[in-house]
C-alpha cells in the first residue's frame, strides 16, 4: 500500500464501454430506466483517467443495487443501506481507489439515511450514484421516502400520509461537496454529469430520475417527454443564465428571497434579468433555493449540477495526519509499541 | 522533617485495598496510581475498578459511589481480593455501600470533613456511624481530609472547589506512606499530565505530599506495613488493563503481518478505550474511523478488509447485536474482521459499566441463517493481547470473522505484563492473490480458505457480496444443492480452525470427582478456588477454556476423565448449556448475574459444597 492517491497516469491502452461490461446477464425488468445508467456509467468510463482496477462499484440492496455485478471493476453488493458505510471503510483504509456507490431512493435515503447525511458531512471522497425512481420496486411496489405525499401504492392503498425527502437539498444540508441531478432519459446529460462527478475530490452526489415501469411507470413523464420536457426541465450550466423553454424565452429570476418564473421578452425585462447559475457560490442558499424549485408547479424542475465546491476530504486528513507523525516520530515499531510507558525490570 | 521518628514496620503477604468515594472525587485516578505505583516497586496485583454510568452523579448519593479495588502481594495472585483489608471512605455513602464487604477488623481511613448532618442524611444515615458502635468491629481512622487538604493549599491561586477537588491525593500519599510505596511515579505523572495547568500540578503535588508526611507526623497508625515484591519470572513488565492489552495485540498483529490496521467503531462503554488507545498510534499507521452508529463500524471495517487491510472493530454487547447482519456479511464474503466485544451487563442497556458474560450465546449464534464465526475469549487483562493477536492469526489465515469477547472486568482491571520480546511472536503471512491465471474468488485452499485479491490487482477484477456464492467461481447463485454444499463449506472451514487451537492444560490431576470449566474473565477467580480447595485436599481439577467455536478437540476427552463438572459463569448458564448438547455431560452451573466478577470465595464454597461436608475427602 505504498501509492496513497489515485493513479491518474495515462492510460496505456485506450479501453471502451465494452471493456467496463462484466458479461453477466442483466436482470432487471425490460424498459427499466437502469440500463441506460448502466449504459452511460460504460461509455463514460473509458475516458475518466482511472485504471479498471482501481475502480470499485459498492452497493446496499434494491434493484440500483445489482448494478456492481454487471461492471467489470471490483464490485461489492452489500447489505441494505450499508453502501456508504461499507465504500467509506475501503476509501479511508485504501485511498489509492476510486469509489463508486450505486444506490437507490429506499436504500439510500431510508435505511441509508444516516450514512448518507455523515458520508457528506465528512466529505469523504464517494461517488454516489442514486437511481430515484421513488419507489421500491425489489419488494414490488410499497412507496419510498421520495414518493409524493398522496401516493397510493401496495402499502399506502388510500395514499401515503407522509411528506418525500428532497435528495438534493437533504444532500446540499448535510455539505455534500458535489450535488447533481440528471435523468435516465437524457443519455448525454447523464455522462456529463457521471464525468464531472469523477472529476472531483469529495463526495459527490448524483440523483438520478429513473422510471420504474413495472411499479411507477411515467413519474417522470412530464420531464423527458420531448413534447413538455422543454417546459418542465431547467438545466443548470454554470456561468450561465437559467433560461427554458420551447422558446428558450422564459427565465428564472431571483426576487427578494423567491425564484420566479419571468418571460425575458415581455415588458421590461431582459435576459439581464435572469439569475446567472454559479455552481461554485461559496454561500449555499441558492443552491437550496433551485433544489426546492423541484415538485414545484410554477417552476421548472431543474436538472445539473446545484452545486461544487473544492474542501479536503476525509481520506486526505487521515492519511495526512499518519504522514505528519510518521515523518516526525518515524514508523512505529514493536519494541516501541511494547516497552513504552512505566516499564520495570524483574531480574 | 528531619525529626520524624520511624514507625515500626510490619511485613504483610497480601493487601486488598479499596478506595471510594463520589464519581467525581477522582478515585479511579487514586487506584490506577496507587496501582501503577504497586507495579513498579514489584509486587504482583489485580485490580477492580467499580464505578457508576453516571459521570457525575449527584454528590454524596449511594448510587454516586466509585471504588477501586486493588489487591497486591509479594507472591502470584490472580484475584482483585475478595473482602478489602483496608477501606478510604471519602463520603459516608462510600462506607455505606462499602462496609459490608470488608474483612472482620478491617481498617476503614475515613474523611471526617464529609460526615456532615447533609452528607449523612444523603447517605441514608440516621445517626453519624462514626458517633455509634456500628463500627466497632473494625478499625477506623478518622482524618478531616478536606480541611487539611485546604490547610495544605493555603494561598493558592485556586478556587475553592478546585482546592478541595485535590483530596484525592492527599488519600493517596497517606496510602504510599502507609504501604511504603514510593511517591516520586505519581509525581512525575502529575507534572506530566497537568504541565499546562501549573497552578494545578503545584497544587496535587502539595497535597500528595501532605497526605504523605501527615502519616508520619501523627500518632494515627501504629505501624507501617511493608508487602515485599514478588517472585516474579526474570524480564520487563508494564501494569495493562484489558483493553489497552487489545489494541497493543491487534496493532502487534499489524505489525507482524505488514498490514495497515483500520478500525471502524462506535464509542460504547466499556470499550471505548481500545480506541482512545489506537488513535494515538498515527505513526503505526493505524485509521481509527469513528463511525456515525455501531453498524457503520462495522460495514467500514468490512471494506476496509475487502480492500487489504487488517479490520478490527470494536463493540459491547448492544453494539455487537446492531452489528449482526453487518457480521453475516463478513461471513458470506469470507473476509477477516475481528470483532473485540467488551461484555457488560445485559439485556439491552443492561448495566453499562458493570461486567458480564452473557454475549456467548449471541456470538455464536446471534446471526440469521447458518452463520458461524470463530469465538474467542480472553482470560486476564494481559491476556487480552496474546488473544486479539490470535484472533487476528485466525481471520488471516482462514479468511473469516472473529468475534474476540473480553468483559468490563478484565478490560478495566490491570495486571502486570511480562512483555515478550519481539521474536516470541511469530510472523503473519498474508498471500494477496495476484496471479491472473485460474483466478476463481471462492476456490479454497487446504484450510478451506478462499484467496484475498484485492482491488488495485490488474486482472483480478471480481464481484462479490450478500447474495448466496456458486462454489468457486463465487458468482451469485439460487442453486439448492450449491446452497446447501456453500453452508456446510463455511462450518467446515470454521471448525478447521481446531487444527491451530491449543490442547487444554488441566491446572491439577487428570482425572478425580470434579472438573471446574471456566472461560473468559473468569480464570482468576475459579484458579484461586481450585488451588485453595486443592491445597484442603479436595480432588478437583481445572480447564479454562479460551476458544468458544471451535472447542478444543481434547476437551470432550478430559471432561469424561472427572465424576462431575461444574461450570462457573457470569451468566445463567450459556457456557454450560453448549457442553451439555456437545458432550451429553450432566453439568453443574454456579451463576452470577450481578455485574460483579466472581469472589474466589464463592467458588470455593459451590466446589465444597459438592464435594461434600467432609471437604471432599
């Protein structure tokens, strides 16, 4: 265990999304929003600078969670929520990999709450992927804690009574240090995303809308659907301003503490009017504001990254504290480690 | 102090000694010191801290009492004592739970300063037990401690409540005056320990020494007592309590296997020290991972073991019951953790710093499906090191969890520890798999062990995980007949680990009228019954049993050489019921559930009380 960071050397031989394809059969249902994930995860991958095998998939338990067995990296299909927790024991141990964690909104938002919100907190260096398609499907259809509040399902059959988390700000609150969303029906807005979320150091977080066509076919609808996509999906690019619409005419303008809905062309308003996306704004109050933007019937649901932001991780901070006595006091050796402290001699 | 005549000086073989007081009188600090002390000037000891969950209980309760026990002597002990020989009572609720447990003329210094109408009715006194005969049968010293801690202290620069704060040691230096220790341990501890707070440091070093003359000054002791050092094997020792012996054995175990050592833990007391102890160890390359809840310890500690790390994590009992299915994990993937859990009273919060042994049951079974790990159970707090590096041999060698118990008693109680020398302990051999060639992830081994390959191995990329494994390949699989060959592969491998588990050595004859099987904590105790009741002439002989799963292969042969068998537990009888199925042998239990370790005396009593009024003869 001598390299402590990440081999980003050039690659010798240039792999393709083949090569990331363990050959297994995949398993899950016929029209499942997972194969495209799976199928931008492998076409990104060649190009992330990352040897093979030092990438590692972890994942809890669910559907999302089979995702490990059908990449051929290391893989690690744990226990129901653990993901995070299993992948942040490798990291801290083993610096020197890359980390990924597939992860659904019931593993990782329910039973993986808790890891999750300490994962961000300690920035620890994780790539995690959640698939959302608010609902749990490996148990066949009870709602999840990203279901809208109403939803009928097999266990709520007169409509759930409780209020969904809403991942991205749940991740923004617990200081995640790279918070994305895309959607399973946007292949390049996907790899684009997987490709940034490789490029940082800390955790980085990416909910994924991803239909579930046997249990909750079209909760997506509105925002992949060519026809109303448009209306409904404000994508984030930073640097730029936040602007939809067939038309690319309406804007999102920041009013007081409210984001609103403004048509740049009526009236007096213009495109200086609308709010310019800084997805590296050191304050984090209009990353929460665009998050909240989400279910919202008067505004567009907005999709990129919310926001990034460089601090050192947890890895970073214990490796450097073991390099910092090892360089002072020297490796510690057994005698050392024995006969140190009030020692006395018998003869 | 030139003029102070010598008092005459008794030699004494052995002394139990208890200090108690309130929780934040400081008296587990006394003990350890007075300990530590003991260590140094040769004698061998035990001890026996006893303290409450609460840190800082009201002042003067019952409840609020903390005592250290300690028992020294100038030949081998294995017990903190059975009934104190001397007793410091700082308060009167100290003399209230403590009295009864003290020998008939037992000498009781109390602090007269706290025997106030307030103290006493806190204390549940009716009248001052000082004033009635309620003490008569002992012998009792009566020191105004606090006033003549203040008296000592007198134009210090501290507040009142910090003055009186320092009494502690004023308890303590009287002790190294009455006991002939040397003082000058103690004081290099307190200008280490208080170097940034010199107010501080000037102040306990003043009324350690006050304490100390004021034996000599006064007319209270009529002697002074001398406890010459024991015999003890040639080499050099250091005092260890139970918990700092585990992190030194698994950091050891590091050592001698190259690997990095990771801990995922929760704090939980009583094991809580295991990692105060391996955070300090950063140029050991150690990771401690404070985890945010007991089951993250453990997930974090089985990545960190997929990854090629040496993974420890540490618990007690409710923590090892959130950590099961995290455990089971560890069993399907076959990777090594070993897993310290530090016994304490039960069920559910159960007593907190109180010891136990009631986890046997739930390591060997406390898991869903046919899971079985490798248990293992220390037996003195020295022994706590050679355990944890034998648990972590194990999980090496045979890619499975340990599940290591010590308990509340021996991981808080100290001993002194003849420390090997490097070469005593042998190598670990770790093969990471890196040949690509016929790599399979569950092909075994002769021990049935399943390669390591680690991530970051060129060509060695694999999945593995929860779901049930095809034999070989390691590919998930639904197969019956796969499923059933899978469960029986990992008992087998389990119960290979016999192979490298020690005979027993029986501690007296090889056969006669009664066997007395312990395990765990408990060696002390029943070695000090057997030895006594041997020496009454008694027919009883001893084995102490240190690995739980698998037995030792001769333990069914010896069990049979004996008329009866009992077995002494800090349970209701779990160490018994697994010999009855396993041996078809009619077990007698002796029981104690009381968050105490066993009196040797109470051994003793069960063993004569079965071999017969005529003491067995």
């Amino acid at each position: 265990m001598e390299n402590k960071t990440i081999d980003t050397q050039e690659l010798q031989v240039k792999l393709t999304a083949k090569d990331f394809s363990s050959g297994q059969d995949v398993r899950w249902c016929p029209g499942c929003g997972d194969y495209s994930i799976l199928a931008q995860v492998q076409r990104t991958f060649p190009d992330i600078g990352i040897k093979k095998e030092n990438i590692v998939w972890v994942s809890g338990i669910g559907c999302s969670s089979r995702f490990p067995y059908y990449m051929d990296t290391f893989g690690f299909h744990g226990i129901h929520g653990r993901a995070p927790a299993i992948a942040s024991g490798l990291k801290s141990a083993h610096p020197e990999l890359s980390v990924w964690v597939a992860t659904g909104d019931g593993d990782l938002m329910s039973i993986g709450g808790n890891h999750f919100i300490h994962t961000c907190r300690k920035n620890m260096d994780l790539k995690i992927l959640m698939f959302n398609n608010r609902i749990y499907g490996l148990t066949k259809g009870q709602y999840s804690p990203t279901s809208e509040k109403g939803k009928v399902t097999k266990s709520t059959p007169f409509g759930s009574v409780d209020y969904p988390f809403n991942p991205v700000s749940l991740a923004l609150g617990a200081e995640a240090t790279f918070v994305a969303r895309s959607l399973d029906r946007d292949p390049k807005h996907m790899q684009e995303m997987i490709r940034k979320a490789a490029a940082h150091t800390g955790t980085a977080f990416i909910e994924i809308f991803q239909n579930c066509n046997i249990f909750n076919d079209g909760a997506f609808e509105l925002l992949t659907n060519k026809e109303t996509k448009p209306e409904y999906v404000l994508q984030l690019e930073h640097g730029k301003p936040l602007i939809f619409g067939v038309h690319r005419d309406k804007g999102i303008k920041l009013d007081g503490f409210e984001l609103k809905v403004i048509n740049i062309n009526e009236g007096d308003n213009s495109i200086n009017d609308v709010l310019v996306h800084d997805e590296e704004d050191s304050n984090p109050i209009r990353a929460f504001m665009l998050a909240h933007m989400t279910d919202n019937p008067d505004l567009p649901t907005p999709v990129g990254v919310f926001r990034r932001k460089l601090k050192p991780t947890y890895d970073e901070g214990v490796w450097n504290q073991i390099s910092h006595f090892q360089a002072k006091k020297g490796k510690g050796t057994l005698k050392d480690l024995l006969y140190s402290g009030n020692t006395w001699e018998v003869k | 102090m030139a003029e102070i005549k010598e008092k005459e000086i008794q030699s004494l073989s052995e002394v139990t000694v208890r200090f108690a007081g309130d929780s934040g009188d400081g008296m587990q600090l006394t003990g350890s010191q007075f300990s530590d002390t003991t260590a140094i000037v040769g004698n061998d000891l035990a001890t026996l801290p006893d303290y409450p969950a609460e840190i800082r209980a009201p002042a003067g309760t019952l409840y609020g009492v903390s005592g250290f026990q300690l028992h020294f002597s100038s030949s081998d002990i294995h017990t903190p004592g059975d009934n104190p020989d001397v007793l410091v009572a700082m308060n009167p609720a100290a003399l209230k739970i403590n009295l009864k447990d003290l020998r008939p003329g037992a000498m009781i210094i109390v602090n007269t300063d706290s025997f106030d109408p307030k103290n006493l009715k806190i204390a549940h006194y009716d009248t001052n037990p000082l004033e009635d005969d309620s003490l008569s049968g002992f012998e009792v010293i009566e020191i105004p401690i606090t006033t003549l801690t203040t008296n000592a202290l007198e134009g210090s620069p501290l507040s009142i409540k910090e003055v009186t704060r320092s009494k502690n040691f004023f308890a303590l230096g009287l002790m190294y005056w009455l006991f002939n220790r040397p003082i000058e341990p103690t004081i290099e501890w307190i200008q280490t320990k208080f170097k940034n707070s010199p107010d501080i440091a000037d102040a306990n070093l003043k009324v350690l020494k006050a304490g100390y003359y004021y034996g000599d000054a006064t007319q209270l002791f009529s002697a002074r007592y001398i406890v010459k050092p024991a015999a003890l094997p040639k080499g050099t020792y250091r005092n260890i309590s139970g918990n700092e012996a585990s992190a030194l054995g698994v950091l050891a175990a590091s050592l001698k296997s190259g690997l990095d050592l990771f801990l995922g833990t929760y704090p939980i007391t009583p094991a809580s020290d295991i990692l105060h102890y391996l955070s300090r160890y950063k140029n050991y390359g150690v990771v401690t991972f404070q985890a945010e809840d007991e089951i993250a310890g453990m997930a974090s500690a089985i990545g960190a073991a997929y990854g090629g790390a040496l993974a420890i994590s540490t618990t007690s009992g409710p923590g090892l019951a959130l950590k099961t299915e995290a455990t089971g994990l560890a069993v399907m993937t076959e990777l090594p953790v070993v897993i310290i859990n530090v016994q304490r009273g039960g069920p559910s919060t159960g007593l907190p710093t109180k010891t136990e042994q009631a986890d046997l049951m739930q390591s060997l079974y406390g898991r869903n499906g046919e899971s079985p790990v490798v248990v293992l159970a220390a037996s003195t707090p020295s022994d706590c090191f050679y355990m944890a590096f034998e648990a972590c041999q194990i999980a090496l060698k045979y890619m499975t969890p340990v599940i290591l118990l010590t308990d509340g008693y021996i991981a808080n109680g100290s001993e002194p520890w003849k420390l090997p020398e490097e070469n005593d302990l042998p190598e670990i051999k770790v093969n990471f798999r890196t040949e690509k060639e016929g790599f399979n992830p569950y092909e075994r081994d002769e021990n049935l062990s399943r390669p390591w390959a680690v991530p970051g191995t060129k060509g060695l990329e694999h999945r593995i995980g929860g779901l049930e494994k095809e034999d070989v390949t390691g590919n998930v699989s639904y197969d019956p007949e796969n499923h059933h060959r899978m469960v029986t592969l990992r008992a087998e491998k389990v119960q290979k680990v016999q192979q490298d588990v020690p005979d027993l050595q029986i501690n007296g004859d090889p056969e006669g009228d009664l066997l007395v099987i312990g395990w765990g904590g408990t060696y002390g105790a029943i070695t000090e019954a057997v030895n006594r009741s041997r020496k009454a002439g008694m027919k009883v002989s001893q084995i102490h049993i240190k690995h739980l799963n698998p037995l030792p292969a001769n333990l069914g042969k010896i069990i049979k050489s004996f008329k009866q068998v009992l077995v002494p537990e800090l349970n209701m009888g779990q160490l018994a019921y697994i010999l009855r199925s396993e041996y078809f042998v009619d077990v007698i239990k002796l029981s104690k559930v009381k968050g105490l370790p066993f009196k040797s005396v109470e051994v003793q009593n069960k063993i004569a009380e079965i071999l017969g009024g005529n003491n067995g003869k």
